[in-house]
C-alpha cells in the first residue's frame, strides 16, 4: 500500500469519515512495522483537536476500515494524532490556525522571513515582521513553520512573581510541595 494511488484511494475512503466527525484530514501514511502496518492519520480543525476528538474520530476511522476493504487482509495498527508543531504549513487554513504565533516562512525566490502570522486568507498570510506588515502570498513562498515558544509576548502572566507553578522563569524547584515543578502557558 505505499503506491501514490494505493495513498490516494485511502484518503478518498477516509476524508468523509474524518470530515463527517468535523475535522480536516491533514495526512494519511502507511508505512511498515515487522509483519504488521502503521496506518497512520493526521487529523486538525480551526482551534486544534481535543483529546476526545481524536479517539471519537479514531473509533470511526477504525470502524469504516473493519466495514471495508481499504486496508486489506494483512494486519494494521491505527495511529490517529493531530499535527505536531513542527509540521510545515502550506495550506491557507493552515495558516488561519497559525493566526498570533511566531513563523518562519521560506521563501520561492530564496532566503527565510520571521515573523508573526497577522491574519491569512486563500491568497496569502500577513505577518507583522519586525513591528512592520508584510503581505506574502502563497505563491511566492514553498511553506513557514511555527517556531516553539514558551512564552509569547502579551501573554497574561508575562511576569515572574516568584511563584513556582505559573511560568517557566521560576524553575528552581522550590514550589512549596517539595518537588521541581513547571508549566508553559
């Protein structure tokens, strides 16, 4: 099942299944693991995917394939997860999801652009690049990835007020319960 077509004939089979849950469906892969197969689905929507979500969608993914034959005899394992940070974006609702965080967009023509996603439409993304507006449209660039932040500026708690469970400026350990603890908001 690693042929283009064999990939496409399943992405035909499971975008009704994935989109009649409400989600999009990012990615499907199927990739070999000893005698068995990984089927593994990408699945998103505007304002992420919540843990139920995904085991609602992975029950009726996993049903439609038990109805069908998409996936043949041999035997398969189902992997059904939401896109890591790192993924690129290359479509316009990926950027729509990106809106407010931090990007790195490669450009057509050469070189790399950061800045922050603005806003983004069927045509192309604004960013806010150095405090100044920068209009990119798709075409002029190959894809932007969002860059890993642990505190994005404006965040509510943007300050360290000594207490060990609010941000992470405070790892050191001393949380008043006898352990090292931390979060990102």
């Amino acid at each position: 099942m690693g042929t283009d077509a064999s990939r496409d004939r399943l992405v035909k089979f499971l975008d009704p299944v994935v989109s009649g849950e409400g989600l999009d469906l990012e990615d499907v892969t199927v990739t070999p693991a000893g005698k068995r197969r990984v089927l593994r689905v990408i699945v998103d929507r505007d304002g992420g995917v919540s843990l139920d979500e995904v085991a609602d969608v992975s029950r009726a993914i996993s049903q439609a394939l038990d109805a069908g034959d998409a996936m043949g005899a041999a035997p398969y394992v189902l992997e059904v997860t939401s896109p890591g940070v790192d993924r690129p974006l290359t479509e316009p609702r990926h950027w729509r999801r990106a809106a407010g965080r931090l990007v790195a967009v490669e450009l057509r023509e050469g070189g790399t652009v950061e800045g922050r996603v603005r806003a983004a439409d069927d045509s192309g993304v604004d960013l806010d690049v150095s405090g100044e507006p920068r209009r990119l449209d798709y075409q002029d660039l190959t894809h932007g990835r969002v860059q890993v932040e642990f505190r994005r500026p404006g965040d509510a708690d943007d300050t360290d007020d000594g207490d060990d469970t609010d941000d992470i400026d405070d790892i050191d350990g001393d949380d008043g319960r006898g352990g090292a603890s931390w979060t990102s908001t």
